[in-house]
C-alpha cells in the first residue's frame, strides 16, 4: 500500500493551504498529484473519507450547459473485492460506494418537480466518471493508495511475489 501526503502550498507569510495530494509509488514520490477534489474522491474510493463531508459537482444538462449541486454525504458503504486470475496473470478490483446524501443546494431556472431517480443516476455516472480518472491516474503512477496489491498479498502470497510490482 503506498502512501498519500497532503500537498500544501503557502499562501501567504503565516498561512498554508491545502491543494491537494502527492502520490507515491513505493517510498518515492512519483511525481503525479492530486487535486482536492480528486483526492476526495480518492479518500471516498479508500474508506478514509469523513462520514458526513460536502461534495460540490458541476452536472451536465441536455443543453450543453452545467448545472451545479452540493451535496452532503449522511452515510457511506463501500463494498470492496479484488480477484486474481493466476492463469491470465491480471488482477481485477471491484469498488461500489453507496451514498446517502442530504443535497443542499440545487438552484432551478423553473420551479418544476425534481425528478429524484434521474438525479441519483447523473449524480452516479459524474462521480463514477471521476473515479475512473482517477483510476487511470493511479495506474500511470504506479501508486496503489487503496491497498489493491496488499490484498493480493494476503489472498495469494505465491501469486504476488512472481508479480513485477514495478511494471504492474
């Protein structure tokens, strides 16, 4: 499981802020970061993110235009799997995130009903769409935050020492 650091910057004589986070790749940085908000989503797909914590998205419409929404997180559950395939040498990893939210702001042009499920759906594919960019940000950095490799470890020892870790 390789680490995550903060990435602070200073914004002023006596103040720093939080801009993100550094990946890396065994005990070396490996030179990709993180925004903020994909190091929430990052925290969110690794269990580590507070409980109750504000996401704000920017959701496309049928229009072309954005329509931004905040939500609150009241709960998450996360179902995490990893299978190996010895004979084909790969290892697939299986992530669902269940969220149960309090949105608290969604401003509207028209006062018409919101349609809940829709909106559960868009909510799911933006932030499913984050994740996988994020996925591939990992995978180019050879940076396994979510502790993938850990787990395959511990379910195939014989497995996981014929691996390449460095090319995996």
């Amino acid at each position: 499981k390789d680490i995550l650091l903060p990435l602070v910057e200073k914004v002023d004589q006596n103040k720093v802020e939080a801009v993100g986070a550094a990946l890396f790749s065994g005990e070396k940085f490996s030179g990709a970061t993180l925004s903020v908000e994909q190091t929430q989503i990052l925290l969110l797909l690794m269990d580590k993110l507070n409980k109750i914590s504000q996401f704000s998205l920017n959701l496309s419409t049928n229009k072309n235009e954005f329509q931004p929404i905040t939500f609150i997180t009241k709960s998450v559950k996360r179902q995490y799997s990893v299978e190996v395939n010895e004979k084909s040498k790969s290892i697939k990893c299986k992530l669902k995130v269940k969220l149960n939210v309090i949105v608290s702001s969604f401003p509207q042009k028209d006062k018409r009903k919101i349609d809940i499920n829709a909106l559960n759906k868009t909510i799911s594919k933006k932030l499913s769409s984050q994740a996988n960019e994020i996925t591939d940000l990992l995978i180019q950095a050879n940076s396994d935050p979510i502790g993938i490799g850990r787990t395959v470890e511990s379910k195939k020892p014989s497995f996981y020492k014929g691996l390449n870790w460095e090319e995996a």
